[in-house]
C-alpha cells in the first residue's frame, strides 16, 4: 500500500471514529402500574386530572423557587386518600421519570425512579438514598448535602430529584391537599 493511500485511509477510519455518533442510554426500570403494586400494594388508585392554573404554578414557583414545567400533575388518588404522583425532571442531560407518593398528611412515603435515561449517575436507584425523602414533607426546604446526602458522579441527578420532591411537596399543600 502506498504511503498515501495508507495516511488517507487511516484518517478515514479514525474520522468515522471521532464522528461515530453518541449512543443514548436509557433503562425503563418499573411501569407506572408496577411502581403503583410497589407502593400502593393494596390500594386502589384513581386518576385524577389535574390541572394548575397561572396562578398556582407561579404561587407554587414562588414557593420552592423551582420552575414548574406543566401545566398539569399526573396523579392517582387512593382509596385512604394518599396520593401517587407521577413526574419527570431533568438529570444531567435527560429526563428522569419518577413515581413519587405522598400521605394525607402530606409526608413522602416513597420514590421509584421509572425510566433514567442517562448514561451514568443511576446511584440515584439505591434504596438507601431514595428513603432520605421518607416522611418529607412541604413544612422544610430539602437541600442537597443538608438533609439530602449527595452521590459523587450523579451530583445533578441528585439535585434535580431533590428539586422536583420540593416541587410535588409544594404541590401537595397549594393544590392535592385542597382535593
């Protein structure tokens, strides 16, 4: 092979490499109905259509100092009157789709993390970490690495999970508590 060809077709080669293009992760761990028999084993769950209006979205904004994203809340009431939410924020990069269920009294009884679709940070599916938000409720403000413990390597995801338990918090007391 001549000296050229063999340069020209390396750099070929090596250029389909260096453009190869980014493969998305993405791991669908429970369905909606699974996360439900998870945390509701018992129960039955009704949905629920809710829809917030300008003012709720801002008063609840205003509240955590967190954007709220819709317009709407995608939640199932129980037959004790606990609620199961389903919502997404935003890890690094991706969507993080959470099934998130809160008592009458407005404390947090669980979180399931349904669909993570980045490609590292998922330390955020450990149980241990998942019940720090265990009997949270609207009545503090929960900071990462004050009452919730950060992960190194999934800092955003941790944040960003953290975020959206202060939104639905707040959500529960201006709007579902209300229902």
């Amino acid at each position: 092979m001549k000296r050229r060809n063999f340069i020209k077709n390396t750099l070929l080669g090596l250029s389909g490499l260096v453009l190869a293009p980014k493969v998305a992760f993405s791991k669908t761990f429970l369905t909606i109905e699974q996360a439900q028999k998870i945390l509701y084993p018992e129960q039955k769950l009704t949905l629920v259509p809710i829809t917030l209006t300008e003012e709720q979205m801002e008063s609840i904004e205003d509240a955590v100092d967190i954007r709220v994203r819709h317009d709407w809340v995608k939640a199932w009431r129980t037959e004790d009157n606990d609620w199961f939410i389903v919502d997404q924020v935003i890890g690094k990069h991706e969507n993080i789709d959470l099934a998130v269920s809160i008592s009458k009294e407005g404390n947090v009884t669980g979180i399931e993390v349904l669909t993570y679709r980045e490609s590292y940070g998922s330390q955020i599916m450990h149980p241990k970490w998942r019940a720090q938000f265990h009997g949270k409720n609207s009545s503090e403000f929960l900071k990462l690495d004050k009452q919730i413990k950060n992960i190194s390597g999934a800092t955003l995801s941790c944040r960003h999970v953290t975020d959206g338990i202060n939104r639905l918090n707040e959500t529960w007391k201006q709007v579902l508590s209300l229902l």
